[in-house]
C-alpha cells in the first residue's frame, strides 16, 4: 500500500509465542522474585527494575541499597550486609 504507516510495521510481542528450543535457565540470575522466594535463595540481586542491590536471606528480601547510595559509598551493600549479620 503507498499511504501504509509506520506503526502498520511494528510486530508487538507476544509473551505467549512458542520459542521453539528456548528453555529459560534455571540459574539464580534468571529467577523471578517469586522464583527466589520459593527457592528460599540467600544472596545479593540486581534488581534491573528497580536499579537497587537487594540482600535477599532465605527467601526474603531483608535490605535494599539503591543505586545513588552505592554511588555515594561504593561500599555500601558490604556495609549493610556486615550490619544486617552484627559483623561490626
């Protein structure tokens, strides 16, 4: 068509799509927060969304560093990791 748009040529995505052989990893890093919790994961997230670092200890997330106050403190996360297990 001459007079077709621009918008007629976006593919929107379709999260209910086949993928074929795609298989979603199983690791950590890939892992939904619901994923963790289940898992009772213990350890340090980047939450993309958010852009905070989450301490995440059997399950549940018990701090939150935000990425100004890592800008701030470069050693923030290690701080309040050694506050939250009385390692001070």
């Amino acid at each position: 068509m001459a007079n077709e748009s621009e918008r007629s040529k976006v593919i929107l995505f379709d999260p209910n799509a086949k993928t074929e052989t795609y298989k979603r990893s199983d690791h950590n890093d890939f892992a939904t927060a619901s994923e963790l919790k289940q898992r009772k994961f213990s350890g340090w997230r980047v939450n993309k969304l958010s852009m905070e670092n989450e301490l995440w200890v059997n399950g549940e997330i018990v701090r939150r560093v935000s990425a100004a106050q890592e800008a701030l403190d470069p050693m923030a996360c290690v701080k309040v990791q050694m506050e939250y297990f009385g390692l001070k």
